[in-house]
C-alpha cells in the first residue's frame, strides 16, 4: 500500500502558531503542512516535532493527531530541502534540515 500525508483546510484562530511534539532530537524539526493536510493536525500550519526518520515523523504525528492516518493511506510526500520523498518512511532527516512540508500526493502516470 502506498502511504503519504494529506492535509484539508485550517480551521484556527492563529494558523501561523507552531505547536510542539516533543521527542529525542537535538533539533526539533519544523513541518510545514499544505492547507489541504491542516484540518487533520488542528488547524496548525507549522508543527515543531523531532523526529529522525520520515517513519518516525510520521508515527509521532499519527499518536498526536490520529486523523492524520487516514492522509497517510491515501498518500503524502515529505520534501525535506526540496528533496521529495514518497513512500521511504526509513529515509533519515538530516540534522540540518531547513525545510520539512509534507504535501497531498499527486495522482497519476
């Protein structure tokens, strides 16, 4: 089964807050979600979350926001840096990621 992250639109007062998940990083990652995944994580557009690899961002995000699970099986890509990832939930963060956006998946051939 291909597995990705999906956000709908931001139901928040201050969508621009960041929202922690606190984990063993020694940098919290900040995860930026599209407005199509938002509504899945409370709104929030930006999550601090530390995480080593997309598997674990992934498993941290469905505990704290279960909806979250039903995006993951209908597909999200993770952009780390501008380097797209689909499907490679082993794949380590580097410690100096700059830039996390989980994005909908895109359909198609």
């Amino acid at each position: 089964m291909a597995l990705g992250i999906f956000m709908k639109g931001a139901r928040v007062s201050n969508p621009r807050s960041i929202h922690p998940i606190f984990t063993a990083r020694s940098n919290p990652l900040i995860i930026t979600f599209t407005s199509s995944l938002r509504d899945a994580v409370a709104g929030a557009e930006t999550l601090s979350i530390e995480a080593r690899t997309i598997g674990e961002l992934f498993r941290k995000l469905v505990e704290r926001y279960p909806r979250m699970q039903e995006h993951l099986d209908v597909g999200v890509a993770v952009s780390i840096d501008g380097q797209i990832y689909r499907d490679d939930w082993g794949t380590k963060i580097p410690e100096d990621a700059s830039e996390v956006f989980l994005i909908p998946r895109i359909q198609g051939g």
